[in-house]
C-alpha cells in the first residue's frame, strides 16, 4: 500500500512538473542572449545599398554576464530560412554591454555597439520570424520566435525578449 501510494504521488509531482514548463520554451545556459528585434525598418522597406533603410533593421544581442567579457567571434545568428551572418571579427562584450547587428554596410564598431551585416537584404521577416543565436561550438545560445499581432503591442516593429 505505501509503495502503490509512493508511486501516486511520485507520478502526481512528475505531471505538475511536466505541466509547469512550456513546451515552447527554451532556456540556454549562456551569457549572451538576444534581447530584442527590430524586425520591421521604419519607413517602407528599401533594400537598395546606398539610400535604402536595411541598416534600420537591427538585431540586439547583450552580455548578461555579470563577470564574463565574450568575444563574438564565431557566433552565429540564423533564421527560420537559414539566413545567417557569422561574426568573423573580433568583437567584445563587457559584462551588460550590447551589440546591435545591422542590415546595409558600415563601420563596425566596439564603440558605438555595432556590427554591419554588410549584406543589403532584409533578414527578419516582417510578418514573423524565429531567430537563433549560435555560439562557436555550434550550441544553441539562445532562440525566440515573433509574430507582430502577438509580440508588438505598439506597433513600432521592434520586440523585447530579455
């Protein structure tokens, strides 16, 4: 009887915990996360290199390490599509300290927290997207999925997920 009752409770803590967690969500032990998305450029989308707005599409990533300084190189960002950019130079977060990763060509810079994709395509889809941050080893760093109804309360294009 008391092992028939152990096996009850066993199994009662086993489905509340099953329960507890969303399937959808995934948590990655790591210091970078994405903290949010400018998925949709301000104005009407203009992909052209010179005089288009890719480079108001951005990607926010963030250390939230409290020690650690990461270097990006070898990261990878992708989307559902498998677009993708690899920061292949070096490029260093200090602990609370961000990056923001831009459509278009421009000068990368530490100082002013950015690194161009030198690629003139949007990247993130305006009607919803999954994005995933890979560190160099391959892992997953972090991932998030958007859809503007659901995510965008305000309508300016640009969601917060940490």
């Amino acid at each position: 009887m008391i092992k028939k009752t152990l096996m009850v409770i066993g199994l009662a803590v086993a489905t509340l915990v099953a329960t507890a967690v969303p399937a959808s969500a995934t948590e990655y032990s790591s210091a970078l996360k994405i903290q949010g998305v400018q998925y949709n450029a301000p104005g009407p989308d203009d992909n052209r290199c010179s005089g288009g707005n890719t480079s108001k599409e951005y990607l926010t990533i963030r250390n939230y390490s409290k020690t650690a300084t990461v270097n990006l190189r070898g990261y990878r960002v992708k989307d559902a599509v498998g677009n993708s950019f690899t920061f292949t130079a070096d490029h260093y977060l200090q602990p609370g300290d961000y990056v923001r990763l831009r459509g278009g060509n421009g000068n990368d810079s530490d100082a002013n927290n950015v690194v161009y994709r030198d690629n003139c395509n949007f990247i993130w889809n305006n009607t919803g997207d999954s994005i995933y941050l890979y560190k160099p080893s391959g892992t997953g760093a972090d991932s998030h999925s958007y859809k503007p109804g659901r995510d965008d309360a305000d309508g300016n294009g640009y969601v917060t997920f940490h």
